[in-house]
C-alpha cells in the first residue's frame, strides 16, 4: 500500500492568501452590493510597459511561422535574457556575476519553494519573523521543521529572528547556528530594509559560520535609498555563501506572466561539490525552461524604453506607497516600510490582533489588507497594505480608514 | 555547516538529452560544413497553429489594457481552461472528471517529476523499462531508489518492468509489489501501446495491491487505434488508484509555450487524505499558475477550429512517422511504434550498441536520433527516431539512412 508525505499534515491550515480569498469571497457574497478595495496580496494593478507588449507581440508572431519557431528552450534560460541580466542587473552595479551563474525560472515563488531541494534534510533553517510563509512551508513539506506548537506558531527547528519595532526590524545574528538563513530585503512583508553595511554583516557572519544566504530580492527595483544594496553581491565575499532570487513580478508586474531568476554563484560549494552544477542538474531534470514568448517579454524590460517604462510604474506605486503611509500617519497610526519597498507595515490599533484589524477592516471599510500574524509569530499586531492598487483605490481606501 | 542533498551525488552522468546536445555540438564544432538532421529529442518544429497564435495576440492585448489586465492566476488555473479541458479531454469521452480534479501547470515534464513529492520516501517505484528518464531521476533527487549499480544500470529498489521485442512491449505485473507505478501510454520511447482491456487489468491490479498508477497520457493526441485508450479514466476504478498527467507539447506543439495538466481524482485517498487537497496544497505553495496568455492559448485548443488544426498538425507528423516505419522497414530494419505515438523504435543492425549506433549516424548519416541504452538498460540495442522533425527533413534523413 502507498503512503503519503506525512510531513503534508504537520501544515497548519491553509496558505495564507487562500485563506484571505476565501474570507473576501464569502463577505462579498453575503454583502455583494459592498465595493471592496484589495491592498491585501501583493498582486499588481497596472498593465504591462508598451515595450513589453510590444515584445510579446513579436515572439507569438515568430511562434506563428516555420522559420522563427522555437520549441524547447535551453535548460537555463536563453543567452539573449541571460545576458541581459548579467549585464543591466549585476555588471553595471560592479556585480561579477556571468550568464552561467543565472537560472532563469518561471518565477521566484517557484524558486524559493524549490531551492530547499538541493540541501539534505538536516540542515537548520533561519527566517525572520514575520517571514514570507513560502521559505517556512516548502520546508515543512520536506520534513526540515520539526514540530510545529499551535499556541506559539512555532516550529521546533526552525530558528526565528524577531524583526519588530523594539529592533527597528533588523534581524539579530540567532543565538544558535543556522545552516540556511533566508532574507527578504527589501523585506515583504514588513516593507523595511537594512543598510548595505549591515547586508555586509551578514555576508561575513554566514562565511564565517558556513551557513548559506538565501537572498530574496523580489522588491529591489523600489529601494530609494543610496544606502541599500541592490544585490547581496554588492557585499565582499558573497559569492561563497549567497543564493540570490529575483522576480520580475513586481518590477515589471510580471505576477500573470511568470518570470524570475536565480542566480548560484560557481564559488559557492560544499567541500568539492557545486551548488550551481546541483541547481543546473535540478533545472535539466524537473523544469523545462520559462515560455519563448515571456523570455522576450524580460528581455524587453532592459531596453531603454522599457526601463523607462518600468521606471514609471514603481513610482506611480511609489506615489501610493507614500500617499498611504502619509494618510495612515495623520490618521494617528504607528507605521513602517514604504521608502524602498511597496508594503507598508501598521500597528494595529487598540490592541486589536492582526485578524481581527483584518475583519474590522473588510467589514467596516469594505479594504482587504494582511494580517501581520498570517508572517510569524512577531508579525502579531502588525497588519500590511500594498501599494500595488490603482492610486485612485488608494486613496479611496485612506478616505475609508481615516473615517473610521 | 550546511549539508547538501546526498541523493544528487548518487545521479549518473548528466541527463540524457544535455549528453546528446553536447555530443552534437562537438561534431558540429569539428564539422561546421554538415547539415545536421536532428531526429533526436522529442521537440517539434511545425508552428502554433494559427487559432493558438490569434488566441495569444489577444490576451497579450488584454495584459497591456488596465481594464483587462490579469495579475496572479488562481492556484488551479483559471476556471475557463479547466472547463474546457474537463468537458473535450474527459466528459466528451465518457470520463467523469470536473474541473476541481484538474490542476493547471508550466508541463508534464514538471508534474511528472514533482508528483512523487505528495508520497512519503519508503515508497517503492515502479517502471517500465526503457523509460522517460525523469520519473526515475526526480524519484533519485528524492532519495527514494537506493543504490545505483553502474554495470547494470539499475537502481536497487526500483521495480523494473521489461518492455521489448520479447513481451511485445508489454509490461508485466512485477514479482515484487509497488507502491507507485509510472506509466507512459502511448509510451514514450518505444512508441507502442497496449489495449483499453490490457489497461484495466493494472486499474484492477493498482487497486488490488493499493498501488497508485501515475498515467502520463502526453501522446494521446497520437491514437489511431479505437480499441487504445485516450484516459486511463476510460477503465473501471480508475479514480481510486490513478493521477493522469496531460501535456500540450506535443498534441498542438507547445514545448516552448509550457502547459500541461495532471489529474487528481478526489476519490484518490489514502485512509482519510485526499490525495487532491495535498496536491492543491503543493500548488498553492510551491507554484504560482501558468502565465494568462499561455492559459488563454490552451483554450483556444479547445474551439471548432483549433481542434481541426491540431488534427492537421498531429496528422503531418504521423504522415513522418509512417514514412519512416516503411522507409525503414524497405532498409531492412526491424522497427516498432509510430502507429498510435511519434516515436519509431528500431532494433539496432549488426549488434551494435545504440551509443554505437548513435555516433554511426551522427558521423555518417548526419542524422541525430536518441540512443535506446539512455532509457534504461532494456533500451539497449534499440534506438529511437521522432516524427517531429519536418517531412522534408523526414525523407532527406531517410535517404542518408538507407545509403548506408
């Protein structure tokens, strides 16, 4: 007789956006003349740069006609999007990072869920908390965690690092030494980041201790701020501890198209063995490379024009960002992020828990936003609303709270 | 100090077909003045079909206009594609399957590697051999087939089930019981199948011995026999012991576009766990939706004019495949497939091994096809030739083969 992963049922609950879609779903269905405003997932609004489409237009064109049709895509991406990563993205940033080095992925969620798969099952994971709950439960799924405690939220193996305004949301070197330690920066989803002095820190603690860095810059195209590294390889010495992931979900709202890369440098090993002959090896036998058509369409991000083009859609988001921790600050709230990110983190008020601010939000202002709890532990009294709505919605929603 | 994945280290050589490109990419470096005819990998080379490519073009559109702009897909996939797949690929043929049973993804090869993730690491495998090489790797990366015994080419505790000339590649019930049973049908390499009777004596024997039949239906779109079945769901008691895996790759020529599908029926359980739940929960955490437009590209498979021109496409092919059958047959060969699948499976002449038998046809034919050994020990002596190539690409190959 079979038998399944057990490790499927130590998960508590659902995801935690499946469960806030099924909260929305059934107030909506009982309330179907309410109109809600969604800052909740980190989902875009706006509509892909003219050069993006214009580049997706011309592939399904190729894809249309003998001659330019391509089928199989190279295992690790094609050259012409490989290269223009190495280039715009680490090159010209002082990054020596080659096309070799990058793996272009159908995302970064995919990735940061995948990833944990070329490590054994022994190794100790760190996170922050709060903490994006992918690195968490792709690790559960693999039997990593230990036992998970209910009344705490906690698992028995995985190393917690609070980040909460006590801290000013930066992390502290764990107690215990973690072999895997993943950053968010800048973070989702408390919207905070730290300097590149600091990202530095790190990079010599995890060299130090032989721990591996999984840095996930996701967020990196709204860092504002001279301060803060736009890649961890910014940072000396960080291409023999650091796994770098990159989306182009929200610098190009690619959330519907699906593209990311990984980037594993070739000094990064375990003893003679290469991490990023393991990761090509995973890439060869379990994916088949991201779509002909959506590899131009990431091409197409780097041209002048779509530079550009992206550059105005992170401050159009940029400008909400602002509008919502300016709106939230004069309504007399306690808030965080929104400088070089997209989220801004809130206290909630009267010692309200993070759902029940949740529930109090969705009914009375009909706005959907994140419980700070549904991230960790520490993310308890805290909630997080996106940017990412239309900047009309936005306000709308800030005309709603404030009245509240 | 972190620890990497042991299994890896346990993987023979490189997968098959990165070998074989760099193999023919050393003989075009050496040989740059031959014309190279690549019969080799599984990768098609007629284009989308012009209802696929009108269905692109439009979403594309939709993705560049606020109003119609789609962001994060739903986990499952969007509801008008698994409608449709449901209603043409299940209920139009008899098979009770619904939408919430199907589970939208970036292709089969994916599914077919991932699957195994749902099952605890004591089960024991089994496969037909030759056989697609993934579902065995993905099984090693997981540490779930013991030790690899190099002169054999097999793994310790894998299941093989013979397929040749001899069983008239037929797998047999194994001696010893599995717990997860891979089958490929219309197969893939060999290009033969069996009866919808045969099929439902593994239903019977699955859920007599509480195994599960992981059913890769990839070449369906291949049959031209009414007694083959299309879905393993055609037979009695199908949905308590079997997931099927769907691909668009080669039915309306998808490799570079990336969609597929797999089926989890809710009656699939083990004691009380849904096998569908904890596949939707792997969805939700590890994967992020195949992109919009791809999505909308699968639908359009699905109207009264795509389906003709799939037809069109699949008959083309099958047109290769016959040519090559016969032209081999005329050569003195002795060849199987290419009747209900894309694939002809010849024996190889004179005794040669099919690595042999590979570079012989490289050197001095020019022809590139995919050597039977890299399926599995079984496969040794066979070689394998796709009728995906184009038909004058098909004859010219024929041509060279037959002046040998």
């Amino acid at each position: 007789m079979f038998k399944i992963n057990e490790n499927y049922q130590k998960l508590p609950g659902s995801y935690l956006f499946s469960t806030i879609a099924k909260k929305v779903s059934a107030y909506t269905k009982a309330n179907p003349e309410k109109e809600i405003i969604r800052l909740g997932i980190g989902d875009v609004t706006q509509p892909l740069a003219p050069a993006v489409i214009e580049a997706m237009h011309k592939a399904v064109d190729e894809m249309g006609n003998a001659d330019s049709f391509r089928g199989y895509a190279p295992d690790l991406g094609y050259e012409f999007l490989r290269n223009a990563i190495a280039e715009h993205d680490y090159r010209s940033r002082g990054c020596d990072i080659s096309p070799e080095e990058i793996f272009v992925s159908d995302g970064a969620k995919s990735d940061s869920a995948n990833i944990q798969e070329i490590f054994g099952p022994d190794n100790r994971i760190a996170v922050c908390d709060p903490v994006y709950p992918v690195y968490v439960d792709s690790n559960v799924m693999a039997g990593r965690t230990g036992v998970y405690d209910a009344q705490a939220g906690t698992w028995s193996n995985v190393i917690y690092m609070p980040c909460t305004m006590e801290n000013n949301f930066v992390p502290e070197f764990p107690k215990e030494t973690p072999d895997l330690i993943y950053l968010c920066l800048p973070n989702n989803p408390t919207g905070t980041t730290i300097t590149r002095t600091q990202l530095q820190e790190w990079v010599d603690y995890a060299n130090q201790v032989g721990a591996v860095i999984i840095y996930d810059a996701a967020y990196e195209a709204y860092i504002s701020e001279p301060e803060v590294a736009h890649s961890i390889y910014e940072c000396q010495g960080a291409k023999t501890c650091a796994i770098e992931l990159k989306s182009y979900s929200k610098n190009a709202g690619f959330t519907g198209v699906r593209l990311g890369y990984t980037v594993v440098p070739r000094e990064l090993k375990c003893g003679e063995v290469s991490l990023n002959h393991m990761w090509a090896r995973r890439h060869g036998t379990k994916f088949n490379g991201a779509p002909y058509i959506v590899q131009r369409a990431g091409e197409a991000t780097y041209s002048p024009e779509g530079k550009a083009q992206l550059k105005e859609q992170v401050a159009y988001y940029m400008k909400n960002a602002a509008a919502i921790k300016n709106g939230l600050k004069e309504a007399g709230y306690t808030v965080f992020g929104g400088v070089n990110a997209p989220y801004i983190w809130l206290k909630t008020p009267e010692q309200m828990t993070s759902w029940e601010f949740f529930d109090y939000l969705l009914e009375k202002a009909n706005v959907v936003g994140t419980p700070g709890a549904g991230f960790g532990p520490s993310g308890e009294g805290y909630f997080r609303l996106t940017a990412f709505g239309s900047y009309e919605n936005t306000l709308a929603a800030l005309e709603r709270i404030k009245k509240l």
